[in-house]
C-alpha cells in the first residue's frame, strides 16, 4: 500500500549515502565547534573535559542521535510529521522544535555568519587595525547601551546578512540532492582542508606549545564540578544538532536500506573528532600570540564572538607573513561551518510545511528566506548583541532541553523505545541493545531534566547577562512562549493527507 501512496512517491531522496552522511554532518559542525569547544576545554580541566564529554557523547549524544535518525527513517517524516504519526497530540512538539529554531536561532545565527562574512572582507585590508576590540564593537556593530536601546539599522550588516540569506535561498530552493547534497559535498571537503591549513600553520608558529598545553593540560580535579559535566552534557546536544528537528528531517528522505547505527555513529564521530581538530588551530594561534605580546596565554584567551571576532583579528595581524590569507582561510571556514547548519534548519521546517500542507517546496524556500531575512534584522541593529544574546540563552538553555526531554518521554514511554529499537535492528547490521532502552527511557531525559533544573536556579538568582529583568522576560521567556502559540496553531490544522496512513513500515 504504502509505495503507491503518492507522498512516498514524491519524498526526495538521497542521492548517495555520503551525501547524507555529509549533509548531517554538515549541520552538526556549526559554528559552535570553531570557537566554543576548545574553550570548553580549557575552561573545564583541559584533556581531563574529555572524560565527561566522551561520557555525554555516548549516553546522551549518541543514542538520541539514532533516535532521531531512526524516527525520521521510520516515519519518513519530518519531525511534526513523525510526531503526529505517532500521536496526533504530540504534533506541537514537531512543530514547536522547528519553529524556535527557524524563527529563533536562525535568524540571529544567520547574522553571526554575516558578521564573518563582512570579517572575511575586512581581513582584506586587515581593517581592524590598531583595535580589534574597539573596530567591532564601536566601529561595525555600533552597539548602543542595552536592549532596549534599539539605535540604527547598521547598513553593512544588513546587506552581508541578505547575501547570507540568500546563499540559505539557493541551497534550499534547490532540493535536497541538487541543493543540500551537492552544497555539502562542496562545503564540507573544503572546510576540512581550510581548517587543516589553519591547524598546521598554527601548530608551526612560536608559542603554539604553549597554547597547546593551556587547550589540554589535564586537571582531574576538575571533575569534582558539576558545571563542567554541565558544560559537557549541554555541548554535546548542541553541536550534534539534536532537539533541533534536523536529523529526523535528513533521515526521511534516506533510502529503505539504511545502516542506521553506524550512520549516527560516524556522524556523531566526525563532529566530534572536529572540533577537537579544530581546538588545536585555535590554541595555537592564541599561544603564538600570548608570545608575541608577552601575555600569559591564559589571559588572551576568550570564546565565540570574543574569540572570533577580537582575538583571532588580533593574532592574524600579529602573524608575520600572509596574515591577510590567514584571515580569508579563517572566516570562510566560519561562514561555510555556520551556511551547512543554517540550511539544515531551513530544511527541516520546508520539509514539514511540505509534509503537511504540501505547498510547493519552492513557495516553501523563498517565503522562509525573506521572513527569515526580514525577523533577523533586529539582529542587525545596534542592540543586536544584546537580543542575539539574551535570546540564543534562552533558546538553547531551555528551548532545546525541554523540547528534547519531551522528545523521549514520547518516544520512549509512549511509543516505546522497544519498538523503534526493532525497526532499527531490523535494517542495521550493527545492533543496539538493551542499553539503548535505557538510555532513551531514563539517562537522557535525566540528565536533561538535572541541566534544565539547574538553569531555572541561576536564571532565578541572577538576571542573565545582567540585563534589566523585563527585557529577559519580554525577549527571552515570551520569545519561547510565542513560538510555542504558533506551534500549536499550526498543529492543529487539518492534514492534506493524515500522517498515519503515511506510517511506512
Ligand atoms: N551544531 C551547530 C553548532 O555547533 C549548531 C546548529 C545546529 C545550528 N543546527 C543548527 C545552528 C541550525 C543554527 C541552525 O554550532
């Protein structure tokens, strides 16, 4: 019944199987591995950080991902779809994963990528010149004294952000084999070859050892600190782009014949294995510069947009030859690392629009990239640090993490994790045990539940950031709230076609 059911006709599909795997691993290797997980790192006990993240990543990390992959294999769905196949109940929760990310961390990721964007124009003419600090806060982003404190459109911004856009456009608007698959495929070998350049001229300059040993000098003693399991349990789920509604998304549109297990497992692997590669490129050029400028490495050390968009202009124009270069290979590789996980997104909210309502996919791509484009240039203005700020906290902090634990009390209590495990099993060659069961039943939403408990604490001690209480509220907490109105406006609409008779296997 099901091959000749017209949407199992019409459901794109891979093209090849690195394909996939290049897409999905597209999107887990975002910005967030360039420049938050070495800090991590060294943040939180060096070599030592890589016991709880290992941990994470094979109890928390690891198991969710073949949820996902095998939930969106099954189903062939995108997450609403899924969901709704599963219980008509459930279907807000699809729809609330994509919206908030959609119309959350899109919008503001997608100006961070055309902050480097315009860096990797500047690194040109080296512009930042004789204050990194100073030309990006005060020069480029012109950013006013609060949130609430909306100043100017900043015109530069604007216009690199609807290049990014519409590079979002192109991708998506193309489909999943000529778009997704074939952008990927250019994108990640090059990325992987941009960052190993970075890495081995890092690793050759003066300092780089020094830098190296602040990155992974083990302290065990660390350990004892719940944050730094924290920490690692947090990283592990964003970075492998899970809760996001993504990777159910890529795996509907995989063939019958799937290796799921080991699928997750490389996917997993290599985003992995990447930003501990990355981390060494990072550190390197920090130390060279802590040597350069006499500094301790330890206080030349920052993350994200510090890291990016303060140090790592800094040290560029410390290097002694081919600094320019150095800067061009650097910011591409940010603005390729963050375009293969925006698309990725744009996907998985196209893919449910079109599974539900089947709107053309291409009505679908263009109206997303202008809404898209037009909701992130509050972003663009002269707060927009401080909306992207108090908005990516409250997204990822809670969004994400309740999104996901509700993810497995649905799929492992109500729809049984047994039975997706037998789906699984029955396609993969390697197979999940009963630890898998477990883990979707209890380890995950646990440790999920003990990250989201211990947030609610500190953001009730201290307003976050310490911005003025009611723009928290008024920007972080309602932006959650409306995303979650839409959610289930849209959910309960009436499907073309009932997700249950979609339900393949
Ligand atoms: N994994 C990405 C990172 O580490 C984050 C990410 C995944 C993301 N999917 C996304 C960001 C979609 C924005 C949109 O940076």
């Amino acid at each position: 019944m099901v091959k000749n059911h017209p949407l199992a006709h019409h459901r794109p599909q891979w093209k090849t199987h690195i394909g996939f795997l290049l897409a999905a691993i597209g999107s887990a290797i975002g910005l967030g591995n360039i420049w938050r997980f070495s800090y991590l790192c060294y943040k939180n006990g060096g070599g030592a950080f890589l016991i709880p993240y290992l941990i994470a990543l094979f109890i928390v990390g690891i198991p969710l991902m073949i949820l996902e992959i095998g939930l969106g294999h099954k189903m062939r769905g995108s997450a609403p779809a899924a969901f709704a196949s599963i219980s008509k109940k459930w279907e807000w929760l699809g729809w609330w994963q994509v919206i908030f990310v959609m119309f959350g961390i899109v919008l503001y990721y997608s100006v961070v990528i055309s902050w480097c964007l315009s860096f990797l124009f500047f690194s040109f003419k080296l512009s930042w010149l004789p204050d990194p600090n100073s030309f990006f806060f005060n020069q480029f982003l012109m950013a006013s004294s609060g949130p609430f404190d909306i100043g100017q459109l900043r015109t530069p911004i604007v216009f690199s952000l609807l290049l990014v856009w519409l590079f979002n456009w192109l991708i998506v608007f193309s489909g999943v084999t000529k778009g997704l698959e074939r952008a990927n495929k250019i994108f990640m070998p090059l990325l992987f070859f941009l960052t190993a350049i970075i890495v081995f001229w890092g690793l050759r300059l003066p300092g780089a050892a020094e830098g190296l040993k602040v990155y992974l000098r083990p302290d065990f003693s660390r350990l004892w600190d719940i944050k730094v399991w924290m920490d690692a349990f947090s990283q592990i789920f964003f970075t492998l782009s899970l809760g996001f509604g993504i990777m159910i998304a890529y795996a509907s549109y995989l063939p019958q014949k799937s290796e799921i297990v080991r699928d997750s497992l490389i996917i997993s692997g290599a985003n992995c294995a990447f930003s501990l590669f990355a981390g060494f490129g990072v550190f390197s050029v920090l130390g060279y510069m802590a040597h350069t400028t006499g500094q301790p490495v330890t206080e030349v050390v920052t993350e994200s947009i510090g890291l990016a968009f303060v140090a790592f202009p800094k040290a560029i124009s410390l290097l002694p030859y081919f600094a320019k270069f150095f800067g061009v290979l650097f910011f591409m590789s940010l603005v390729i690392a963050g375009l293969s996980s925006s698309v990725s997104i744009i996907e998985a909210f196209t893919s449910g629009l079109v599974d539900k309502f089947h709107y053309s996919r291409k009505v679908v791509a263009s109206s997303l990239s202008i809404f898209g484009f037009l909701g992130g240039i509050i972003f663009a203005t002269q707060s927009g640090l401080y909306w992207l700020d108090i908005v990516d906290h409250f997204l990822t902090q809670y969004g994400l993490v309740v999104g996901a634990i509700f993810e497995c009390i649905l799929i492992g209590w109500i729809y049984k994790a047994q039975r997706l495990k037998e789906h699984i099993n029955h396609y993969s060659s390697w197979k999940l045990n009963r630890w898998w069961n477990v883990c979707v039943k209890i380890v995950i939403p646990l440790s999920l539940l003990v990250i989201l408990i211990s947030s609610l604490i500190e953001e009730l001690t201290a307003a976050y950031g310490g911005y003025p209480r009611l723009s928290i509220v008024l920007i972080g907490r309602d932006w959650l709230i409306y995303t979650l109105f839409f959610a289930i406006i849209v959910a309960s609409h009436p499907w073309k076609i009932e997700p249950g008779e979609r339900n393949l296997t």
